[in-house]
C-alpha cells in the first residue's frame, strides 16, 4: 500500500522562529550534495583511475586543442555556439519541439560545470568556461526553461529531466552565481515541479528534484516534501509501479524495469537517504530496510560480471550510450551508497559484491562510468584487504511478478524473459526500442567470460526476428504495450539452486500458440516446445541460438564432430543433429548443444549491418553503420504448424569432447513433451521438474512407473537424497484461488519442514500434499520429508527440524516490529533494535511448532555481527525453556542466562561456529562448540507456551547471521556420529608421514602439510592415518581446511579395496574444489585461500555429494580406482601442496546437514 504521508504539525513546529535555524543545514547538504557528483577536495588525483576519470570528464567538455575552446574539437564547449545572437545552444539541440533538447542542454552544461568544479581538473577555475557556462544558464532561462514557458513533447523533460540538471549545475555553481541568478532558476524548476508526482521511479525523481531545490533556496517544507516523495515508494506494491516483495519492479504499469527505471529508483533513494542522514529531515520510514532487500532480490542475481541482464532494461538497451555494463556500473553505484549507512553486515556484503563485479569486469571499466566520489569510494573497497570479493553468485530466482527468471551457476548465467496477461511483451516510446518485438516472447540470454556479447552494437545488429529461445511466425513483427491472452507464465525455485520455467505463448493479434519450458539444473538448460500451432499462413520456427560471433566471424561451428564452414555466407539445413557445438570468443565461452531426438536444423553464419538510429530514432542517436557477425540456428515447424514440437539441453563451458561424452551419457531424460506436461529428470541430481499445463489430474512417468501427479496447473520439482524428498511447487497462473493438490508415488516418513500453506494429507503409501496457494502471487512453496526406513547418521537423526536457512520464509515468521530480517544466500540476519520492556524485541519463530518431550537435541551454526548484542536462541514448552544467549565480541560468551549466567565459555563469536545442546530427559542440557564440549548440566528456565525463537530479547538488542537449524529426538552427541575418526589436529599422534619432499608443521590446533616434490609418483607427501579402516557401505567425511599457497593441488583421500574417494582444492580467491585433478566431472568455485568445513557424504553405491560450509557444493561423483586403505591428506605426484587442517572427522551412515 503507498504512503500518505501528513507533514502537519511536524513542520509547523520547524518553521517556529523562520528558517534560518536550519541555516547551517541547508549549506552542509548543498556541500553533501555537490560532493556526491566531484568527489570534494579530498580526492587522490594521482590514483591512475581517478586521474583517468578527470581526464574523460575534461575531455567530453574540451578537446582536440591545448587553448579551449576549439574549433576543431567535438567536447560541449568546443561545439557550443558562442554568437550574440544565437537561436540554440548546440546546432543539433535546436529542435524546439523536442522536449529532451532541453534536457539535453541542461546535462551538457553540467558536465562543463563539473570539469570546472572537480579537483585535479585542468579546466578547475578556469573563468572563460565559468562564464560560458552561466551565460549558457541564463540562455536557457530566457529562451528554453522559465515560468512562462509552455511546455511541449514530453512532460518528463520539464518535471524531471531539465530539472534534476538544473538543480545539479547551480549547486556546483552555487558561489559563482547570483542570487539573483539562482532565484530565477528555481522560480523555473517550482514552475514545473513543486511538489514529488506520478509513481516509481519518477516519483523518486520528482521528489529529488523538489529536495535539492529546497536545500538550495534553503526552503524546510521542500525538503520535507522530497524526503516524503522518496519514504511514500518505499513501500512493497501488489500493482503497477515500484518493487514487488519477489525481487520484481515495475514501471509504466506493466513492464519489467529493474535494470532500468529500476536502477535509477534504487540509486536515487540510496542517495537521498544518504544526503538526509543525520539532518532535521533524515528518512526515518520504518520501511527503509527495504532498500536493503531491494539490493538482495531485485539487482544482485541480474548484475553479471558488472553488466545488467538486458531482459531487464526495456526500451534502454536501444540506447547508444547505455548498453548492459554501463547500466550495471550505475546500478553498482546504489550498493556503494547503501555500504556507507547500512547495517554493519549490509554495508560488508554490499563491499563484497562491489569488489568481485569490479574485479570480474574485464570488458569495462567500472570507473569511467561513475561519479567522482563513486570511483574514490570504490577504490576504497578495492584496495582493503580485509573487504573479501563475495565471488560467483550460485543461484536460482524466479520473478513471478515481471515474468523473469535468472540462473545463476559456475561459468554461466542464463535469462529467461517472457509476457502474459499481467505484462507487457515490449516497450516501444519516444521512437526507442523498435525491434523490441520478441524480446519478450520467450527470449534467452547466455551470460558468460564473453562480456561484451550483448554489447558493441548487439541490438542494432541482431536478427531481431530471430531471437534465441523465442517461437514466431517468420520475419513477422509486434505491436508493443500488449498482454498476452495467457496466464500460465512462471516457475518454481528449488533449493535457491535449481528451477523450472514455463511460458504458455500466444503471438498477439496471430494464432500461434505453443507451450514451452525451461529446466535449469546444475551445468545444462533443457529447453522444451510443445503444442506448437498456428494457422496464420506463415512458417514459424523456434530459435535455438542467434550469438555474436567475433571480429573475423570465423569461430568453429562443430555439428555432430564434423567442423561446418566458417564462411560468413554458410547456409545449410541439416539433419540427424545430435551435438552443436560453438567456440566461444573467449576462453570460458565455449556453448554445447545436444538434441535427444536428433531433429533437423537450420543454420547460418552471417554479418550483418544496422545502426542504432534504426532502432532508437531520437534526434541525437548516432547513424553510422555497425557490422557484426552471427551465427543462427533454429528449428522450422514449416507453414501453419500443427502440435509442433522441440527438445534441446544447452550445455554453457562445454569443450567440443565434453560435448560428445555428454552425449554419450546425458544427465537428462525427458519424461514427456506433451501439451499436457512437460518434463525432465536430472539422473545426478535425482531431480524430477514438472510443469502442469492443466487443471485436470495428470501423472509423470519415470522408469515406467507413476512417480509424480499434479490435479491443477503448476511448477513442480521432486528431488530426492538416501534420507529425504524435497518438493517445489508454485501456481505461475497467479489465478488458483483454491489448492493444488501433488502425489509423489511411493511410501514416505514423517515431516521434516513445510511452508506455511502446505499440509501433508498422507505419506503412505503415497506421499499426498494439498498446497493452498490463493494469493500466493506466483510464489514457490517447499516441503521436506523423510524417507521410510532410512537410519544412521543425521540425515534420519534430525528428524525434526533439518533447515539451511535459504529461505527463511519457508516455515518461519517473524514477531515484533523493532527489527528485521534479511535472507542471504543460504543464511538469514535477524536485526532487533528494540530495547525496551518485554514484546518490543524482534525474532524468528518457527511455525506451527511442537516441541519434544524429553530428551532432544538441536545444533545451529552462526555468528554476530553487532557490538554490544545478546543474541538468543530458546525452545520451550509448558516442560522447559532452554535458552542460549551469545554476546557479540572476539572474546565474546556463549552462555545460559543473559543476565546471570551459570554457565559461560570464551570464544569468537564473531565468526561462525555449530552450537550442539544436548538436552536430557530431565532438561538439563549441555553445550557443544564446534563438537567441543564446553560446559554442560544447565538448567531449565521458566517454562511458557510452545516457541522456538531466534532473534533478540527484551533488553539487548541482537544481530546474528544464522547458517543452518537443525532439531532431532534424543541425545545427538557428536561422538556418536563421528565414530570411525575424529581428530581435532591438535597434534598428529596417530597419523604418519609419506614421502621425503615436504613437510608437517604442528600449529596451534591445526597441522600444516607442504608436499614440494613434482616428481614421479612416488615422490609426493602426504599425512596418512596409522592402522586406519576404511568403513564398509555409507559413511561421511568431513574436514576443515585451508589452502595456502599459489599453484598448488591439495589432495583429501580416502581409499579402500571398494572406492576411492578423492577430493582436490586448487588455491586462490577464485580457487576450486573438485573430484579430479585433471578432468573433473565435479567443480565448484571458491576462496580457498581461508578456512572452510568441506563435508563428503559416500553414498552405499561409493558415489559421493560435497557440502561447503553446509550449502550443496556437487552431488553424484563417481568413486575412482580402488586400491590399498588410506585416509591422507597432501600432495600428488605432479602439483606441490600446501595446505592447514584443521579437523578430520569420519561417520557411518550418511550424515547430511
């Protein structure tokens, strides 16, 4: 719901006594204000990039000369018509029936005024360019922009785009005009904006506009005004303009916009909020944490490697000057903001995103594109070492409410971007973005170390008819602003990681119809079309890839292992396509494709040559030719199609041979391709997705057998470990007000977790879920249950509560009003700020909770984040309370009161660690640390009503970032699981040495293992376990590490005469973890240069499932070859080693987290 926010006595009281109280105020802003855009005086000029970025800004004003301004030179002022009697400012802004002209006009002179202004600049002070410049300013007032002006064209260059400028140039200006001068402009922006207007992204404009300009005539009620335009868009919406609480945003009512009407909400609410902190009219909203949820759901998983997802940026991506890393530069430019005033955790991971997409980012420079004082804030976060790169982003997202999806894996981001009857196909306005036509129809995006693919003039070049991932008529184009007759536009989330999508297409205005879906699993997207019909007399074909190629258009183009042409006039139609495969332009850019069905195909490899005036007519857009070279290949469903259909897995980073070995042995089967479902399994993840394109029961297949039914639409995805079954299932019609009903076909236990929503109506002998999602708006809904019959180790131990905290929303609510809760990836924060008497404290509760009768036991894995917090976790019942309470420090406590302690232990809380309570049958309870004991026999507090909270209390306040809860019956020691090995490495009795080329260093807690020989084998060296025995069938190994040192490959093994069982850490920030050194089939990135739990669950067939730090890294790796029994950890035979360990522990059973 928006804000109507009411000044009333507020600012009756501040105008007691005149303004005049607020003087010093209003001159400390402008000063705030005017160092947002130079970067003050402060600035280190001799850093290369700042010295760089001066030069760029002195360019754009003057070049071509050492005596500005010159004839010769393209710079503003060097082309600027000085004449007495001139008609316009610039010859080509003369159109005075084009409103931007007047934008135009104003942005130029402040880009004169900045290299006037900025510090280090050689046009600083210079009088003659002052005097331009205010003489242009007082053009303007008199000829273009005043109170009597009658306004044309468009009213966003009068109410914001003219203004915004306006108020930018006089604070830079300020002491060098009049006040006669700065009366007069301002007169102008009141004129036509006295007071924020319309919505989203304007509305935070407008309300920027009315601000500045209030701070600049030092005007309280402006202010104020601008401060309550900016808090009324705070608020989360449920239609037409501004974020939605699924990370979507829309603006013009129903088009997708986060990258950019989006962006520029983001970045300027972030600066409004930062030049009023601290003042008399400081944003106090209780709704201002959203902007750090903004940050999370809506930009983070659509920024790549420093470019934003063009799916995103509407009609922008016609836009000469805008292509997808400068926008992602200046969405950046918000995150860099909100780290100067967010919570302490916000600020250090909004630092860590900074830091890996201005490091990823090799195509662009991040600082060319941003203010002065962005790039000396940036440089800051760039040269801490103590500000770690948050590295690659692994995640699933679906945008219900934008009909977007991203995925996000090693190597590769993809993008889906669709339209239904909730929004719009393409935006086509002000003559922009007029091959729009199928950006929306189904479109694909593959990110990956190509980063200029969709930049250099991409969509001026692109076959705009042929768009990857799209169906159409031929050579057929679209009206833009329509919905589609369809409401089946969606997806379902899985495990933050995995994820289907589906798009039940209609073209507007035609027949052509088709359902079409997406699965996206760990290193392959299978793409389905069925039901593909039509009867408009036209051929329609799906498109598989349309890729830039580059300069020389020579990129190899494998099909079925035979190399095709590489001639720019390459045409053919082919048959029995298995594999395509494509070179990439960069390493790390090669693209498999495999066809189960062995379809034919057409293809053809072409340069083509546009221009971007031809699809953004403005006035200024340039209109010389750009050639690019392509290569196009899509299936033709011929004319007047009828249940036409396609099937295709895209395999991203693929190399020609990992291709054909996939081929060999796809990961994917594809259940069935129908109208009524489509469906797929991924054999290494056990992974079933499903979508349901019909309210009528239906069952999905596998081996034969039912193993999945739906009785309504929806987005289902069934994965399945030893111990449990995890279910996703969403409704992407947005219009069931009822339930759907989903049967898994085989006998289950008891529930681990559900959503609220969810209920189990049987687990035998099939497992029966009704979810009610009436006004779930797309969401995804979640459910884990155990498997009959499983035993031994935590997987059936936590039999409970078994939660990662990947969406916290899934079975936990939050009480209380003085706090927050932000979802990571794969933790939650919960902030309370409350300190007031009992019920002002703020916390996490699970849902629907029963608490155990005696002995139980629950583990969590965590850290503060906050000086002076006493975070709290409790479980209680009408029998007991057991409370833990964790104050903040690097010699912080973990004790069992938070006032008087009986209990207490000295550690680091400030980093994580497990907490493991042990509660007895007499509710005493013991306290494990890292599966250390640390005391033991508290006692029960006060008992109460059933709760199981995590959060603060109601004196302190609290803020901990929580990994992972889990809660089982009984006494769960951890000797008791890690009952083969279970070593502290505090000292390496009981462990020998292997080999004479290295060396063991004993530290305090931890052993250090340097293995320097790259000789034969024979010549590595290793630690070894003494008289170890490896364990028969499932067990699970878990140990902490670090790498420390460049170009080496530390080996962790575990052999038998049965498997073998190997797991290989290469260093670096960007280090990896795999199952091979030399050809892993497993791989995951990370920095393994610190200290991580990696956790190796054996499988009873000796496949193997790695977890890092609680979150699933790979899954399915085959055992290697067999061999005498050995627990080692060291070198190999060809790389050096040098790892620290810090914990080696082996269990029986498969002890899941």
């Amino acid at each position: 719901m928006r804000k109507i926010v009411c000044l009333g006595l507020v600012i009756a009281g501040m105008l007691v006594g005149g303004n005049s109280i607020f003087a010093d105020e209003y001159d400390t802003l402008r000063d705030k204000w005017k160092n947002i855009w130079t970067g003050g005086t402060g600035i280190s000029t001799t850093d290369p990039d700042i010295a760089a970025k001066i030069d760029s800004m002195e360019d754009i004003v003057t070049n071509g000369c050492g005596a500005p301004p010159c004839s010769a030179g393209t710079g503003y002022w060097d082309t600027m018509d000085l004449s007495a009697g001139r008609t316009t400012l610039w010859p080509d802004l003369s159109d005075t029936s084009v409103s931007a002209n007047v934008t135009s006009a104003y942005d130029r002179l402040k880009a004169m005024a900045l290299a006037y202004t900025v510090t280090g600049s050689s046009l600083n002070g210079n009088s003659q360019l002052r005097n331009t410049i205010i003489n242009g300013l007082d053009w303007m007032h008199a000829n273009r922009y005043n109170p009597s002006t009658t306004t044309y064209d468009n009213w966003w260059d009068w109410e914001i785009g003219a203004p915004l400028r306006l108020n930018d140039t006089v604070v830079l200006l300020y002491n060098d005009l009049t006040s006669t001068q700065r009366t007069n402009y301002m007169n102008a922006v009141n004129q036509f904006a006295p007071s924020p207007s319309r919505t989203g992204a304007n509305r935070v404009w407008s309300a920027t506009v009315v601000g500045v300009r209030g701070i600049l005539v030092k005007d309280s009620t402006k202010i104020g005004l601008g401060r309550d335009g900016v808090s009324a868009e705070l608020d989360y919406v449920t239609s037409s303009d501004g974020f939605y609480k699924d990370g979507s945003f829309i603006q013009h009512g129903k088009y997708s916009y986060t990258g950019g009407y989006g962006k520029n909400m983001f970045k300027d609410t972030a600066n409004m909020m930062y030049l009023l902190a601290g003042s008399s009219w400081e944003v106090t909203d209780s709704d201002k944490v959203n902007i750090y949820k903004w940050a999370y759901d809506a930009f983070e998983p659509l920024i790549y490697k420093g470019a934003m997802m063009d799916m995103v940026r509407g009609r922008n991506i016609s836009r000469n000057y805008a292509e997808d890393h400068t926008a992602g530069h200046d969405a950046m430019i918000a995150f860099i903001r909100l780290s100067q005033f967010a919570p302490a955790s916000d600020a250090l991971a909004f630092k860590k995103m900074v830091k890996y997409w201005i490091g990823a980012d090799t195509y662009r420079s991040f600082y060319l594109d941003v203010p002065l004082e962005t790039v000396a804030l940036a440089k800051g976060i760039m040269n801490d070492s103590s500000i770690s790169s948050r590295g690659e982003l692994l995640r699933h997202k679906q945008y219900p409410s934008m009909d977007r999806t991203v995925h996000l894996r090693p190597g590769f981001g993809f993008g889906i971007s669709m339209y239904s009857n909730r929004v719009y196909n393409f935006e086509l306005g002000n003559d922009e973005n007029k091959k729009g036509w199928h950006t929306g129809d189904g479109m694909t995006y593959l990110y990956n170390n190509d980063l200029s693919q969709y930049s250099e003039g991409y969509w001026p070049t692109v076959d705009s008819f042929r768009l990857p991932g799209t169906t159409v008529n031929a050579n057929s184009g679209a009206s833009s602003g329509k919905l589609s007759t369809m409401s089946w536009v969606g997806g379902a989330e899985h495990q933050n990681l995995y994820g289907a999508t589906g798009m039940e297409f209609n073209a507007h205005n035609k027949t052509l119809t088709a359902k079409k879906s997406w699965f996206m699993f760990d290193d392959e997207i299978v793409a389905l079309g069925a039901g593909i019909t039509s009867t408009d007399g036209l051929v329609v074909e799906s498109i598989v890839e349309n890729r830039k190629l580059n300069s020389s258009g020579n990129n190899a183009l494998t099909v079925n292992g035979a190399a095709k042409s590489t001639a720019l006039t390459w045409s053919e139609t082919m048959t029995g396509i298995n594999t395509i495969h494509l070179a990439g332009n960069v390493t790390g850019s090669d693209i498999g494709y495999y066809f189960p069905t062995a379809p034919s195909l057409k293809g053809k490899r072409e340069a083509r040559t546009g221009t971007w005036y031809s699809i953004n007519a403005r006035p200024v857009t340039p209109t010389e030719s750009i050639t690019n070279n392509y290569l196009n290949f899509w299936f033709d469903h011929g004319t007047n199609p009828t249940n036409g259909s396609y099937s295709y897995v895209i395999l991203p980073g693929k190399s020609n041979s990992q291709l054909e070995t996939y081929a060999g042995n796809p990961n994917v089967t594809i259940l069935e391709n129908s109208g009524d479902v489509q469906a797929v399994k991924e054999t290494g993840l056990n992974l079933v997705a499903a979508n349901f394109w019909r309210d009528a029961s239906k069952t999905v297949n596998v081996s034969g057998s039912a193993y999945l039914t739906s009785n309504k639409k929806a987005s289902v995805l069934v994965s399945e470990t030893n111990d449990e079954v995890e279910i996703s299932v969403s409704d992407p019609t947005f219009s069931n007000t009822g339930t759907i009903q989903i049967e898994v076909h085989k006998p289950l236990g008891s529930t681990i977790s559900v959503d609220s929503g969810v209920s189990v109506i049987q687990s035998s002998p099939t497992l029966i879920l009704s979810v009610n999602v009436n006004g779930a708006r797309g969401k995804t809904f979640h459910a884990v249950i155990s498997k009959t019959g499983t035993g031994g180790g935590t997987g059936s131990v936590w039999n409970m509560i078994n939660d990662n905290m990947s969406s916290y929303s899934s079975g936990w609510s939050t009480t209380g009003t003085t706090g927050s809760v932000t979802q990571n990836s794969g933790t939650v924060t919960i902030t309370d700020t409350g300190t007031s008497a009992s019920g002002s404290y703020y916390y996490l509760s699970k849902d629907s909770f029963t608490p155990p009768a005696g002995a139980f036991t629950f583990e969590t894995r965590l850290k503060t984040n906050a000086a002076s917090t006493v975070n709290e976790i409790a479980v209680r019942s009408g029998n007991y309370q057991i409370p833990i309470y964790i104050t903040h420090g690097t010699s912080g406590t973990v004790k069992d009161r938070a006032i008087s302690p009986t209990k207490s232990y000295t550690l680091n809380t400030t980093v994580y660690h497990s907490y493991r309570v042990v509660v007895h049958a007499n509710y005493t309870y013991d306290l494990y640390v890292d599966d250390v004991l640390v005391w033991s026999g508290a006692a029960s507090d006060t008992v109460g009503t059933a709760n199981l909270r995590i959060g603060g209390n109601n004196v302190n306040t609290a803020n901990l970032t929580v990994d992972t809860f889990r809660m089982g019956t009984g006494e769960i020691t951890p000797a008791s699981q890690w009952d083969v090995v279970n070593e502290s490495m505090s000292n390496t009795t009981g462990w020998t040495t292997s080999g004479t080329t290295g060396s063991i260093t004993q530290n305090t807690g931890t052993v250090t293992i340097i293995d320097t020989g790259t000789g034969s084998t024979g010549s590595y060296f290793y630690l070894t376990k003494s008289g170890f025995t490896p364990p028969v069938g499932a067990f699970t190994l878990e140990f902490i590490a670090k790498s420390k040192a460049a170009n080496t490959i530390n080996d962790v093994i575990v052999r038998s005469a049965n498997y073998l069982i190997p797991i290989y850490i290469t260093h670096g920030t960007s280090g990896t973890v795999t199952n091979d050194r030399t050809s892993p089939t497993k791989t995951y990135t990370l920095d393994t240069t610190v200290f991580h739990t990696y956790r190796v669950i054996i499988h009873s067939n000796y496949t193997y499932d790695l977890y890092v730090d609680g979150t699933l890294a790979w899954s399915g790796a085959a055992s290697g070859a067999t061999g005498t029994n050995a627990l080692m950890f060291g070198g190999s035979n060809t790389p050096i080693a040098n790892m620290e360990v810090d914990e080696v522990r082996i269990g029986n059973g498969e002890l899941t987290y």
